[in-house]
C-alpha cells in the first residue's frame, strides 16, 4: 500500500475549472484570479484580498508597504520554514528570531523581551494550521510601554503607530480563534496556495488585509494589486479590452501576480472547503485516538483552549523517547515500506544561510528538541481509514524496533 505525503487534491470539478481557463482564451491573471479572491474574501470574512504567486512574494510586497531599513528588525520565530525569514531580509529588514512555545508557535512571553526601538513587525506563524495566540500578540504591540518604544520611520509606519503584525498563515486558511477567522487577528495575513497546503493553484498566495483606520483596505488592496503587476495601473486582461491600451507604471514594483490558469485549481477546491477540511480532521482525529494510548507519543496542538479552531495541514508528531538519529530511521524505514513522512521543521539557525548571518540554535532550545523528535504524518482529505491503519502499524513496530537501537 503506498502512502505518498501530500498529493494535490485533483477532483474532476479542478479539471473542469482549469479546462474552462484554457478554453476561454484567458490563461493569465483575469476573472480566475478574482473569482478566487472574492471566495477567499467570503471564507475568511476580510475585505481586500490580492492573489499572488507565492507566500513569499506576498509577504515581501506587505514588508515593502511597510517599508525597513537595514536597521529595522522583525520578529520571527525559529521554527518555521526559511520564507518566513526570508521575506525580511528580501525586503531589507533583520530576521530576529524568537523560540517557540510547548504548542511549536511562537513563544510570546519571548516576544516581549525581543522587541526595540527598532522592531518594526512580527511575523507569528501558525504551524500546522494551528493558530498563534493573536489576541496575546495584540496585547503586547499595543500596551503602552511598546507603544512609547515604536520609532517610525516611514509614513505608513507612523500612520500605523505601532508594531505590525503580519501573520505567516501559509498552513491556516480557515483557522479561527473565537470564531474570528485569522483575516480578522491580523494587520496582515497571507496565505499559500503552494502545492502540498490546504487549497493550492500549485504556486500561489494571498495577500488579506486587515490595517486599522486611517487605512482604507479596499484602496489599499488596489495599491497591492498595481504592485504586484510591476507598478502597472492596468494588468493585461483590462489592457486587451477594446481601445483599453493606455496605461501608467506609478512606482517601482515587483511582477508575482497569479494568473488565471493557477486560481483555477484553488478556486474549485476552495468551494469544497468544509468539506475538505472535515476529510483532514478525519484523518487528524483517526492518528490522534490510536496515538493517545502510547506514552512516548505527544499529539500536535493539544490545548486546554476550546476557543481555537485548528485548520489541520500537518500532523507533526513528536516521539519524546528517540534521539534524532533514530527519527531518522523511522523515516527510513517507513519508506522502505512505501509510507511517506516528512520533518517540519529544520530550525532556521540550522540553516547555512542563517548560521553564516550568526544565529546559533543554542539561543533556541525548544526548536531544537522539538526538531529532534518531530516526524509530521502524512494528512491529506483523499487518506483512507484503510491507509491510515496501516500506517499506524507500521509506525508504531517500527518504533518498537529501532527504540533500542544506539
Ligand atoms: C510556514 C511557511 N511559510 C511560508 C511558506 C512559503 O510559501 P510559498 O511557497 O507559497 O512561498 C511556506 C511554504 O512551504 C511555509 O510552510
């Protein structure tokens, strides 16, 4: 029985919609793309989304709206996949990297005491699809002793007067913290819609806005959809309707627009969202009711909190009684066996790129256990009980068997 990691969700409604965009003449950013920003307005209840072509270009455009300097600091936690850094540095800020909590978001009693007269953003990201805890989040960048150490420095960050928090949702479409969607706990929230996460256009992201006032979000949104299209007034679905070819480039932007091809595939899964999202909680709730029974298991997002609504992209297991060496194993010998399993995450400080810019893991001890341990199951609506079964099985005499192996 051969159980890949995270195969797309391809239905024959995925291959009806692509087909219409390749029939229609239009293969480029047009209705798709907005057909598909007006269904993720609808799911997360927010008022401006803008489609682009990744979680990463996204979230550099929303740090470029905020505009850093090489002085400005943002607030990531260790444990994430490398764009979450990335972004920052792409968009000329410093990554500061915070750990993360027992529930692998980050640690906001750390938060705290990383934040300076430089800290321009914090980027949470809600691994798993489990979401960070926002309204702690809040609290902090508005109390008024981080308030008084906010030094702005551009007009969007004064017209803000505080720091920003731009969510790294790219596991959470969906997820809610009472009953409030993640569009709604952040200034900033972007998605992915990259090929293994929830809903994917195989590369793709968005960008939801959700500033306070004075900021007017439906303008902004439009000040977003110019720069993700080169600082182009009009994108080249508007520019070939009849006598339509004049336009402007108003500022230097960058080219990560999504085009209709991609919005295709998200937009026909997105309309099966509750349904796909009750398959992976299937999936999520069948691993967690067998694994409970095992001492050396500790189930993802256990949470006395009833108020948090997970949106289950990953099962990221931790087995306490195993070194590294033997997780690997496991991994190895549950391919052997055809089961694929995966890592989320290599801490960031492990990382070359980031271990040549100084960070060290020992300032992030609980990214470094929780690596140790971690082997994220696969979890995806198409797993059968049958699969899933026999992955379990398997997991479980597999980790009987290299347990004692030195
Ligand atoms: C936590 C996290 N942030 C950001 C990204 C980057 O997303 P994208 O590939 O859409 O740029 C990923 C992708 O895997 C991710 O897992």
């Amino acid at each position: 029985m051969k159980i890949p990691f995270s195969p797309p969700y391809i239905d024959n409604d995925v291959i009806a919609e692509v087909t219409d965009s390749l029939k229609s003449g239009w293969i480029t950013t047009g209705p798709k793309v907005k057909a598909l920003e007006q269904a993720t307005e609808d799911l997360l209840n927010c008022q401006a989304c803008n489609a682009v072509n990744s979680w990463t270009s996204g979230a550099i455009l929303a740090l470029k709206w905020l505009g850093l300097t090489d002085e400005d600091e943002v607030i990531v936690p260790a444990y994430t996949y490398c764009a979450t850094a990335m972004a920052v540095i792409e968009a000329g800020g410093k990554p500061v990297m915070v750990d993360i909590a027992e529930d692998m978001t980050i640690d906001t009693n750390k938060v705290r005491n990383a934040i300076t007269t430089h800290t321009k953003a914090i980027i949470p990201v809600d691994l798993g699809g489990f979401p960070c805890n926002y309204p702690e989040l809040k609290k902090i960048i508005t109390s008024q002793e981080v308030v008084k150490l906010f030094t702005p420095t551009t007009d969007n960050q004064r017209k803000l007067g505080r720091i920003m928090i731009l969510s790294d949702s790219a596991h959470s479409i969906g997820a809610k913290i009472n009953n409030k969607s993640i569009a709604n706990l952040s200034d900033i929230t972007v998605l992915s819609f990259h090929a293994v996460k929830n809903i994917t256009s195989a590369e793709g992201g968005m960008i939801c806005l959700n500033l306070p006032a004075p900021f007017n979000n439906k303008e902004l949104q439009h000040w977003f959809k110019i720069m993700s299209l080169n600082g182009q007034t009009k994108d080249a679905f508007a520019k070939t309707q009849l006598a339509s070819w004049r336009y402007d480039v108003i500022d230097t932007g960058l080219k990560i627009n999504m085009p209709d091809v991609n919005a295709a595939i998200a937009l026909a899964q997105i309309r099966k969202y509750d349904y796909l999202l009750k398959e992976r909680k299937r999936v999520f709730n069948r691993y967690s009711s067998c694994l409970q029974h095992f001492k050396w298991a500790v189930l993802p997002f256990q949470t006395k909190k009833t108020n948090v609504e997970n949106a289950y992209h990953l099962y990221p297991l931790r087995i306490t009684d195993i070194s590294a060496n033997q997780r690997d194993m496991i991994i190895q010998k549950l391919a052997e066996v055809d089961i694929a399993t995966n890592v989320h995450y290599i801490p960031l400080p492990n990382l070359t790129v980031f271990k040549n810019l100084g960070y060290k893991i020992s300032d992030y001890p609980i990214a470094n256990k929780t690596f140790e341990h971690e082997i994220t199951l696969p979890l995806y609506p198409q797993l059968t009980d049958e699969q899933i079964d026999f992955l379990l099985e398997n997991l479980i005499k597999v980790h009987d068997c290299v347990k004692d192996i030195k």
